[in-house]
C-alpha cells in the first residue's frame, strides 16, 4: 500500500493547518474583526438573501431585496439567488424576442452571454476551474441522475466475471437507485452485484483504510466504484486522489458524485486521473432550483481517432444525440456522428439557453475570485462555527454530536450535528422561528452550512448564540 494511504501526504494530497482561535474568539466582537479582515467580504453584497419577514410571513415583499436578512446556512442544499441572475435572464429573453432563431449563432453586443450554441463552452470552462479539469473535460448538461445514467452508460461495462459496483452504503437515494436500474438494464442481480461500502458499526465516518479493503475484497469481480466526493449526511470529504488511484490499480473505473463538493472545495479531477464525475449546480453553485448539472469526462476518455479515416471515427461508446456532435458537421445533416472531443461529445440534445444563462450568471461570480481563495476563507469559517459550538462544554454533557470529520481537510462547508434522541422536531422548530435556513435529515440531524460566498463570521456567532437558546428550552 502506498505511503499516503497513511496520510503521509494528507486527504487529496494536501493538508490545511487547523485554524486555531484565541481566548477572546467567542466575543460578538472577535466575529466582527474576522469579518472585516476577511478580503471575501464583499461578495456577499452580489446576493439577494432572504428576509427574516418573507420567510416568516411565507409572502413576498416588494421589491425582494434583502432587508433584515435571515441567516441562510443551506447553501448545501439549494444556493441563494445572485443579483446577476436576473440580468443574464433579461438579456436572453431579449435576444430572443429581439431576433428570435438568430440567437443561437449571433453575439450580441454587450451582453454577458455567447450566442446560445456556445453557452455550454461558456459554463464548461468556468466549472472546468472549480473542479480542476481542462475546460474540454466539462460540459454543462440536464441534471445529475440524468447525466450519471449517461455516464453509467458509456463507463458501466461489466461482465461475466466483472459486474460488480461499489457504492457509498448510505448513498443519496437517486444514485442507488440510478446504479440498482442499470446493474438490472443489464440483467444483472442488484443484491449481487451492488456491494455497500460503510463505516465500521456505529461510526459514521469511513477511513480511506477501510475503502481500500472493501477495493481489494471485490476488485476481482467488480467493474467500478462510485463515491460520492462529500457524503451528503456526514460532510465527510474523501480522499479522491488515494481512492481512485488505489481503484485503478485493481482495474476499476472510477466515478464520483460531486453533488456537495462541487464549488464547495477544491477539487484536481484531471490530475487525480478520476475516470469521470457528475454534479448539480443548485448547492454551492446557486444556479437556481433545478438548474442545469455539469459533467467531467477525463479527457483520455473523450478522444475522437480518425486514423482509420474520416468517416469511421473510433471513440468511446455512449449514448449519442445530435448536440454531442461536431459543431462543424452538425448541421449537415448526414448522419454520420462525429462527436466533439472531450466532455462535449456526450451531449444531446439542445439545451434550455434559460437554464444556461442562469447558470453562467452565477458561475460568472466564481470567476471573479478563485476556490483557493473561496476555500481558505471556507476552511476558517467553519472552523469557527465548531468552535464556538464545542466551546465550554464537553462529550458527556453536550446535547450533540459533530459527526462531520474534525479535521479540516476531511470536511467542507457543512457540519452535521447529531441531536440526542427527541430533539430534533423541538431544535428544528426554534431555528425556524429565529429566521435561521438550515436543514435536518431524519433520523436526528442538523446540517449547517456556512457558505464563504455570502455568510460571514457574525451570522456564524448569532447561529450559535441561537442553537444553544434552541437546546436549552
Ligand atoms: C443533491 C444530490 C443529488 C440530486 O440529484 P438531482 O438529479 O439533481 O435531483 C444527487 N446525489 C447526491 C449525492 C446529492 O447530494
């Protein structure tokens, strides 16, 4: 086994010193300074966030700006609005209306927005740099499930001898169930061929150890391993450099579901040599409810070989729709597929232009700054919140726990805490009432979710000051 499996070279091969605060931290006073010494501060000005009287009332007020905001701490599950959003909206509407058919081809002159039949390039190279892939190994296309299925398609080929997956045990229910229908598509027994891989009984964080020995346990009959890059429930951040080069070793492909570690923390998937890797862009990419995902393809895997000539390219079988075809031959109509290389050549049909400029809008902020920098601030800011939270009390006493990994490099934004039994409805109720947006997950957690684009260290500190009311009544 290879040294950094021991950690030799931290978690995806980098390791983050551990914020350490001072004896005055927990005053409302130190927050303020953290928060004006902080060089990210003004991103939260390109956010609307939601009022603490819209959330209440459950009505709109107009104009739906923020005044008095609430304390927004779910940015894992859906990301508030940017200001932009609504301007690339109006800009594509009035393409549209302006010139109708025209818009697919046609730059128009100051707006934010190519011509719709680029927009997926334009979102692809701003998402290229927030997972660390080159900008062809990405393309922005429906939605995660949909897009895991079409990659399970093109990456799933498994065989007498090797059919097995290898899945995260607690799986976010539509990536069980994508795997379950397609080990089934192919006639394959689900209960055989679907292999869970969980902590060890009664912990909730899985080492990279035990990983490892659940790889080698069924490398010999197994065709892949899917993962997610942040467990949802737990906020644990896997080693997805040790892991994939580990599942390599034994013949795997290796997928990853970047649902909560997408914009959330910094990611090499072309270095990491990760075979390919689907996300949603609603979390920490606050494109809006539903909005369009985004896919990595490793590059290795998306070249297009004419050697054989120009009409018999030789690529990577998929499911293959007219959109993932060359741009210069698409519209002749032929039938001969020649796909784009890279990322773009699963595509397949023509993407909402409304979905995409939603989503180049938001993506527009990342490219203001960098996930170095989002992440540094991130690392600090949820420091502070388990700081605060575990400060004065102890293991024995404290009405939670933080099943989330304590170590820096082994988390993102979010800390889930684990309630004691019965509390969860009561705690769940008091944030509400104090205007505080986080979410709970049954059987007793609350997930929290500082996120360093629009929170900052105050909202951090009243959380706490606030969830420690909650648990005392
Ligand atoms: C949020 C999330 C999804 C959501 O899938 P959609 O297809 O976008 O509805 C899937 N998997 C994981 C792990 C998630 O966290």
């Amino acid at each position: 086994m290879s040294n950094h499996v021991n950690g030799v070279n931290g978690v995806n091969g980098v390791r983050a010193v551990k914020p350490v605060f001072p004896e005055n931290a927990a005053s409302k006073e130190y927050a303020a300074s953290l928060d004006a010494a902080d060089p990210l501060a003004a991103f939260r000005e390109k956010f609307i966030i939601p009022s603490k009287a819209n959330i209440a009332s459950k009505k709109l007020a107009k104009p739906n700006l923020s005044a008095d905001p609430c304390i927004y701490f779910c940015g894992n599950s859906l990301g508030i609005q940017p200001k932009i959003t609504s301007k690339y909206l109006e800009a594509t509407m009035d393409t549209w209306s302006g010139i109708g058919v025209g818009g697919h081809f046609t730059k128009i002159e100051d707006s934010p927005l190519e011509p719709w039949w680029l927009l997926t390039d334009q979102a692809g190279t701003s998402m290229s740099k927030l997972v660390g892939a080159l900008p062809e190994e990405v393309t922005a296309m429906g939605t995660l499930t949909a897009n895991l299925h079409m990659l399970l398609a093109s990456f799933y080929k498994p065989t007498a001898t090797r059919h097995k997956i290898l899945l995260d045990w607690k799986a976010f229910p539509s990536d069980h169930y994508a795997i379950e229908s397609h080990i089934a598509w192919h006639d394959l027994n689900p209960k055989k061929s679907m292999v869970l891989v969980g902590p060890d009984e009664g912990e909730y964080q899985i080492s990279t150890q035990k990983i490892i020995s659940y790889i080698d346990q069924h490398a010999k009959d197994s065709a892949l391993i899917l993962l997610p890059g942040i467990q949802y429930y737990t906020g644990q951040f896997f080693d997805i450099k040790t892991i994939t080069e580990y599942a390599h070793s034994k013949g795997l492909m290796v997928g990853w579901d970047l649902a909560h570690a997408f914009a959330n923390v910094e990611l090499k998937l072309h270095d990491w040599d990760v075979d390919f890797a689907v996300w949603c862009t609603y979390k920490y990419g606050n494109a809006g409810p539903g909005s369009m995902g985004g896919l990595f393809v490793h590059e290795k895997h998306g070249k297009v070989d004419y050697s054989q000539g120009e009409d018999a390219p030789q690529f990577r079988h998929r499911l293959t729709g007219w959109y993932g075809g060359d741009r210069s031959v698409r519209f002749k109509m032929d039938n001969k597929f020649k796909p784009i290389p890279g990322a773009g050549g699963f595509q397949l049909s023509t993407p909402s232009a409304v979905d995409l400029a939603c989503l180049c809008a938001s993506l527009s902020i990342f490219d203001e700054t960098s996930i170095t920098a989002l992440r540094q601030k991130s690392i600090k800011l949820t420091a502070y919140l388990e700081y605060l939270l575990l400060k004065d009390t102890d293991d024995e006493t404290r009405p939670f726990q933080i099943i989330t990994p304590s170590n820096p490099d082994e988390r993102g934004a979010q800390l889930s805490l684990l309630l004691k039994p019965g509390l969860l409805h009561g705690v769940a109720n008091k944030l509400q009432e104090a205007s505080v947006v986080c979410d709970k997950r049954e059987p007793g957690v609350v997930r929290v979710a500082p996120v360093p684009l629009y929170n900052s260290y105050s909202e951090v500190w009243q959380f706490v000051e606030l969830l420690r009311e909650a648990l005392r009544e």
